[in-house]
C-alpha cells in the first residue's frame, strides 16, 4: 500500500537537529499510532485483510457512494428529537421518527414536480397503506417492550439471587463466630485467644476475618482475605491479617506495598505505628514496633 504524503506527514518525518526533539518525536507517534491501530483493528475489521469487505464487488463499491462519512446527520436528527422531545412531549415515536425523514427527504419538494394524476394516486395508496403500516408498528412496539421487560426481569432475578445469597452467608459467618464469644475488639484478640483451645484458635480467627468481610464489610488490601495458595497459614498469621483489619475499621490509617508475594503495610494502630510484614505464600509473619 502507498504511503499518503502531505504536508503533516512531511512535518512530523522531517530531520531534525535536536536529537531530543527527534526521539520525542517517535515516541509519540509511536503510542498515538499504536492506539489508533487497536481502535481500526476493532472498528473496521470488516474492511482490513481477511474481512468480508476487504475485495468488495462492483456492487458493493457502488452502494458504498452513498455511505455517509461522518456522524454529522445522524448526530443533526438526534438535535431535531431532542427539540420535538421538548415541544411535543405527547407525541408518539412514530410521529418523532415520520417528522424527522420528511425533514431530511424532503418529500413535498419531489411530489411538487410529480403529475397531478400520478401524484394523487400515489397519496391515495398512502393513505390506505397507513393502518397497516401502523398496526406493524404498534406489533413491533409491543415486542420490543416485552424483550425490554424480559430483560429487566431477568436482572432483577439475578440481584435477588445474589442479595439472597449474601444474606445466607451473613448469617453463615455471624452463626461462626458466636461459639468463639462473637465480634472480638483489637484489645481482645490476645484474651480471647489465650481462653481457646489450640485446636480451635485457627478456626475463631477464620471465623471473624469472614465476619469482617461478609458482614462487616471490612476495607484493606484483598489480599487479607485470600487462602493461602501453598498450605494452610499458621494462626500468627491469621492473627496479623485480622489486627491488620481491626485497626483499618478504626478508622486508621494503611500503607500497603508490594513487592512480589509480599506485601508490607504500615497499620497505624491508635498511637502505636507497626510494620506488618506478610507472606502471601506460607505461614511466616513478624513485626516490629517503629
């Protein structure tokens, strides 16, 4: 395909002393060219190589003429219902749709230059086509607002399902944690702990990180939520990843950072400032008071 060369063309591939301004240069084509690549790719693939219009027939060639290249009309019409919208609030869409084509077709200019005869019958012929023309249209309403109905219903299932199905899980993490004493406070995670067997501390920690993320609806990193990908974690970690929690509910501050598999978060617990350092990945975990 031959290049297309104008006077932006010659601008933008002209030498230059500056080799700064030069590379700046490429770059900058280079993404504004690249997007629009992804956006032709998308949009006229049809059009591109390997598409149905890529070697299109003479036919196809001859309709194209009358294509219009710009939005320009279709963006006008939208203006002119606008305005109808406005004027005529009580008009029907048919009415909006026949006003808007006799504006752009411009029907009386072609029917002045007709015979009087032929003009005639052929006014004769729409008015007896016009209870038929609008009984399809009237047909075609009702179907596409029965799809319309159709589709709100089936959304509306949709979020019922999943309000209901957040519901039982409210009320799965909430019967949890009521064997372990209920909602544990950032002071009470140690004492309440200490008063459980060792079998059952990992269990009550789950329990309230889900109570945490299901009811309480917890904010920090998602990451506090995960399973671990290797293993089980060790009820230390557990129990940073729920302080970690405790203290964003309070109201306090977190910084997190990633590095890899590890994240640090700077928890700013009341007055106290500690560095949690976490393993996504196994069981260790430390911290150290700053």
């Amino acid at each position: 395909m031959d290049i297309h060369k104008d006077a932006m063309y010659n601008e933008l591939f002209a030498d230059q002393q500056d080799a700064d301004f030069q590379t700046y240069t490429q770059v900058a084509l280079e993404m504004v060219l690249t997007g629009i690549v992804l956006i032709l790719e998308r949009q006229a693939k049809d059009q591109l190589e390997g598409g149905k219009y890529f070697n299109p027939t003479p036919t196809q060639q001859e309709s194209a003429k009358n294509v219009p290249t710009t939005n320009t009309v279709s963006e006008r019409d939208f203006a002119i219902l606008d305005i109808l919208v406005r004027l005529k609030p009580a008009a029907s869409s048919h009415a909006y749709e026949i006003y808007i084509l006799w504006l752009n077709n411009k029907p009386s200019e072609w029917l002045d230059q007709m015979d009087p005869v032929e003009k005639s019958a052929l006014l004769d012929k729409a008015r007896h086509r016009y209870g038929s023309i609008r009984a399809q249209y009237l047909i075609r309403k009702d179907i596409l607002k029965q799809q319309h109905l159709e589709s709100l219903r089936v959304k509306q299932s949709k979020k019922d399902k999943q309000e209901q199905r957040s519901i039982v899980n409210k009320v799965a993490a909430t019967d949890a944690i009521v064997e372990f004493g209920g909602v544990w406070k950032l002071d009470e995670v140690a004492r309440k702990l200490e008063s459980l067997s060792t079998q059952k501390r990992k269990a009550a920690l789950i329990a309230q990180l889900k109570y945490h993320k299901k009811v309480l609806n917890s904010k920090g990193d998602h990451r506090l939520f995960n399973k671990f990908r290797h293993g089980a974690p060790t009820g230390a970690t557990l129990n940073a990843r729920l302080e970690i929690l405790m203290g964003i509910s309070q109201e306090s501050g977190i910084l997190v950072v990633e590095y890899g598999s590890w994240f640090q978060s700077l928890a700013v617990l009341g007055k106290n400032y500690f560095w949690w350092q976490l393993v996504l990945d196994d069981s260790i975990w430390r911290e150290s008071g700053l």
